[in-house]
C-alpha cells in the first residue's frame, strides 16, 4: 500500500504538471485567442485523440502486460514494440496528410489547415514518447522520469509562450510547442531505455501484444466518443464560440484529468505485480474508498468555487462555463474510478469485456448526442456524458465481480449524483457568494474533521503502513 501511494505521488505529480501548466496558460489563450479560435484548437486536441489511438492500436498496453511475466526476452518484447508503434504512426501520419484537405472540409477547419498538419505530425512524436515514459515507469526510474517530464514540459511552456506572445503565431505556435516538447520527450526516454532497444522483431511477441490490446481498442475508441464526440458534435452543430466556452469546462475540470494521469501511471504495475498477495481485494477496496472520498471533496470544491475559477482563469466572456463545470464533475470521477471496478478484467485478461461496458456506455453517449445535442444544444453533452459513464462503470463492475468479488458500494453514486444535482443548484440560482462559501467551509471543515477520526483507526493505520 504504501509503496502504491509514494509511486502515485512520485510518477503522478510528475505527469500531472503538464496539465497543470496548460491550466494556468488558459488565461493567456483566451486573452489572445476568440472563443471561436479556442474552440477549433479544441476540435483539433479532439482530432488528435483519436487518430493517437488509432495510430499504434493501443500496443503499448500489451507489451505493458507481459513486461513482468516470467520467461519474457525483455529486449525482444521492447524492440517489437517500438517498431511496431514507428510503423504505425508513421503510416497514419502519411495517409491522414494525403487527405488532409477532406479531412479540414468536413470539421469546417479550412482556415487552419496548417495548424491540422502540425497537429497530424506529433502524433508519431505522441506515441513514442508514451511509450518510452511507460517503460521508465516500469523500469522503476522516477527521478530519470521527473528529469524528463520538468524539462520537456519547460521547453513546452517557454515556447509556447514566446510564439504566441512574440511571433504572433496563434494555434500554430501552441501545437508547434506541444510537438517539439513530445520530439524531446521520446528521445530523452529512448536514451533512458536504449539497453531494451535492439534490431529484433518477434512475430509471436506482437500477437500475443496484440491480441492483449485489440480487444482493448474498441474500448479506447470508445472512451474517445465519451470525450470528445461532443466537442466535435458542439463544434459542428452549435458553433466554435460555443465550443470556445464548453472547452474552457472542459479544461478546468481537466483536475480529474490530473489524477486519472496520476493513478494509471501507477496502478498497472502494482496490480500486475501485486495481484496474487493476499489480502490484496482489501488493498483494493480500502483504496477505492479513499480515492472516491477524495473526488467527492474535489467537486463540491470545483463546482461551489466555479464561477470565481472561471473569472481568475478566463474572460468573462466565458462565463456560461460555469453552468457545466458542474455537470462534468459527476462522469469524469465515474471514469477515475473505472480501474478499480476493471481490476478483475485486467487481471484475467479478458479485456473483451472493456470493449463491452465501453461500447455499450459510447452508444447510449452517440444516440443522446446526435439525437438532442442539435435540438437542446450544449447542455446535452455533458448530461449524456454522465449516463454513458453510468452505463459504463455498472457493466464493467458486472463482469469484473465475476472474477474478484470487490462489492464496491453502489448507493455511494447514488449519494454523489445528489451533491452534484444540489451543487447545480445552487449555482444557477442567485445565492449569494458569501452564502456559497461559508457553505464550502462547513462541508469541507466537516470531511476534514470525518477523515481525520478515520485515519486514526487501527485498521487504516496498519493498512497504510504495509510495503
């Protein structure tokens, strides 16, 4: 357990700052940027989503799966990997080019072609570098891994910054950054794993990988739907202004965003390498607890200070944000909490059913979107996010017990949709600030004193002091 915690800590603070940079830079793009310039650069971060996942068909995510089996030629597995995401991506990046004036024409990006080309060229950039920084993990280097997320991170912001403040550039300056920064990256942890990397190619390697993340990829695409589909359907059907103000929710909430990172570069290798402890299903449900105690806090924090948020980190002009910071809080905890109730599908490798819960959940996400979305406008998005992530959670739980019988409590959901529902509320109806925060200080003065009696009891004690 402990040893679970410092690596979140370690390897997840690191990851997350590139998330928290991009927070702090938003009041500099809206200041510079129109709502509906913000907004295609959010249909492009939407592009590159899905053509990242498409382009190296999740491979990293089997080659992660046998990295601690027994009789595994590491050398060979690392290799195969590697060549076969170069491929890839590289391969997608060819045709994606070739066609890049269809591509433009139909998401209404004609006006910034040039910006969709670079967004196409750090896709082979992306995938190397998520690669790498995966196997730094799973080498067990986090100061070569914090090394090499600070400086790429600081190349990434000072360029940013000096191209959009200096040179004017706009889109294409802060893509351009984001591309070299991943460049840096990949090589920086390429050198970091040059010993794994050799002129070897392993066929049976590749299927057994491939038949671990194919499965997994609908499921990907899956959770892209969830993600993005809307800001492109908002973007299509509403107008980039529109999508502008829905972005800058989305950035802000981005904070989940923060621990999903932080927690899924961590929680692969210790389920894989822990699973067959005893006493690891109580591991797993004391951290379960914690974490959703912990995303409860964070939204009733989020949504009671959103209007503030908004206004320190944006212009006014986007204050209807706000109205669905909110509204997002309640699907982005339900995907957080999406690897515990997965522990059993990972473990037995019947990763089939992620596809399952996931497909099922984008689904039901597509038809409300396409079916309301252009009627109801923005609202729909992030109310049909929350049921696909309902949809979700519930089914993968469903086949999951069938292998670890976890028995998460249900009625907690139950509990969070209706803090959130009061949270809404409360925040588009006139109350008062000063009423809204001295509400904030009762509730999170209250948890406070809870957590601290709970952290004081034998059991928690003796569970967070095991190695």
């Amino acid at each position: 357990m402990r040893k679970f915690l410092s690596q979140f800590v370690i390897y997840g603070c690191a990851s997350m700052l590139s998330k928290i940079a991009a927070i702090f830079l938003m009041p500099l793009y809206t200041s510079i940027l129109t709502t509906g310039e913000y907004g295609a650069m959010a249909m492009l971060a939407s592009c590159s989503g899905v053509l990242g996942i498409v382009a190296n068909f999740n491979i990293h995510s089997g080659i992660a799966r046998d990295y601690y089996e027994e009789g595994v030629d590491r050398k060979k597995l690392i290799s195969t990997g590697f060549f076969s995401i170069v491929l890839c991506s590289l391969m997608m990046f060819l045709v994606m080019f070739m066609t890049r004036r269809t591509w433009t024409g139909m998401l209404g990006l004609q006006s910034f072609e040039r910006a969709f080309v670079i967004m196409l060229a750090n896709i082979p950039a992306f995938s190397l570098q998520s690669y790498f920084s995966i196997l730094t993990r799973f080498k067990n280097k986090p100061i070569l891994f914090v090394i090499g997320t600070v400086t790429a991170l600081i190349l990434q912001i000072s360029l940013s910054i000096y191209l959009v403040l200096v040179r004017d550039a706009g889109i294409e300056g802060i893509l351009f950054a984001e591309c070299l920064a991943n460049i840096y990256s990949a090589v920086f942890f390429f050198i970091v794993n040059r010993e794994f990397i050799g002129f070897t190619f392993d066929n049976i390697l590749i299927k057994r990988a491939l038949a671990f993340a194919i499965p997994t990829l609908p499921a990907t695409l899956a959770w892209w739907i969830d993600a993005s589909l809307g800001q492109m359907l908002v973007g299509k059907y509403v107008s980039y202004d529109v999508l502008g103000v829905y972005s800058i929710s989305l950035s802000i909430t981005s904070v989940f965003s923060l621990i999903t990172i932080a927690f899924n570069n961590v929680w692969g290798p210790y389920l894989y390498e822990n699973y067959k402890k005893e006493g690891f299903a109580a591991e797993v449900k004391m951290l379960y607890g914690l974490f959703f105690a912990f995303l409860m806090v964070v939204s009733i924090n989020l949504s009671l200070l959103s209007h503030e948020i908004v206004l320190i980190l944006a212009q006014p002009t986007y204050l209807d944000a706000v109205k669905y910071i909110t509204l997002l809080c309640l699907p982005l905890s339900l995907y957080m909490l999406l690897p515990f109730v997965t522990s059993g599908i990972q473990i037995s490798r019947k990763t089939k059913y992620l596809s399952y819960a996931n497909c099922a959940g984008s689904l039901v996400n597509l038809i409300i979107l396409v079916t309301l979305l252009p009627r109801f406008g923005v609202i729909v998005a992030p109310l049909s996010l929350t049921v696909s992530r309902l949809v979700n959670y519930f089914i993968s739980k469903y086949y999951s017990d069938k292998v670890m019988k976890l028995r998460f409590n249900d009625s907690w959901i139950l509990l969070f949709a209706v803090i959130i529902a009061v949270c809404y509320v409360i925040n588009i109806t006139d109350v008062s600030r000063y009423i809204v925060w001295a509400t904030l200080f009762v509730i999170d003065a209250t948890i406070a004193v809870y957590f601290i009696k709970q952290i004081k009891s034998k059991n928690l004690v003796k569970l967070l002091r095991k190695e």
